[in-house]
C-alpha cells in the first residue's frame, strides 16, 4: 500500500498523531511527526518526505509554510484537518486535497496511496 514511502505528519494533537502513524505504518509507510510547523521546516532542510498529512493549525502556527516547502520540491500534501471554512484560504492551499477530521483509515491510505501513485 504506502510501502517504500516516508509521510510526513504535522498535527499538534498527540493522540491524532499516534492513530494516524500507527494507521500509516501499518499500512506500509515510514512515518516522521512533528507537533509544530518550525520543527517539521527544520527537518525538512535536509529530507524530502514521498508525501506530507498536514493539520492546517498546528499549536500558534499554520502548516502554510510547510505546504509551500512542499509544493516547490513537487511532493503531495494532504491536509487533515477539522476547519469547514476553508473560503478564506488562499488557492495555493486550496489546490491539495482535503480530508476532515475525523475520517476512517482506510479514507485517509486511499487518498495517500492516489497522490503517491
């Protein structure tokens, strides 16, 4: 499923964090986390994750910045997140995919699995 693939996971929230990581590797994947935005750009200096699960707020932060890192270096970035307003996003945020917390397992490897095909 995501074998051979290393995800990327930002969120601020610890017991999201380890469900989805356990979800992850289980299905496969190298998991990295991070609780906050500084921290992950600091990792991301020296690595290239295959793909990214982003919060959108993340503690004070956003993962802006860590999508934008993201998109330049051409890596997919999904963004699971609890926000229903999403109008006031700028487009460059709104062109990844989506999905609301919370959402099933298998929602979340179907999508990963698509943007890492």
């Amino acid at each position: 499923m995501l074998h051979d693939k290393t995800i990327l996971l930002v969120d601020d929230q610890a017991l999201i964090v380890l469900e989805l990581a356990t979800t992850l590797e289980d299905a496969g994947a190298d998991v990295v986390t991070f609780g906050n935005a500084p921290e992950a750009l600091a990792w991301l200096q020296a690595t290239t994750p295959s793909a990214a699960v982003l919060d959108y707020r993340v503690g004070a932060d956003t993962s802006a910045s860590i999508a934008k890192t993201l998109s330049e270096r051409g890596v997919p970035v999904l963004f699971y997140s609890g926000m229903v307003d999403l109008a006031h996003l700028p487009d460059e945020l709104l062109a990844h995919e989506w999905l609301n917390k919370p959402s099933s397992p298998e929602d979340l490897i179907a999508r990963l699995q698509a943007l890492t095909a």
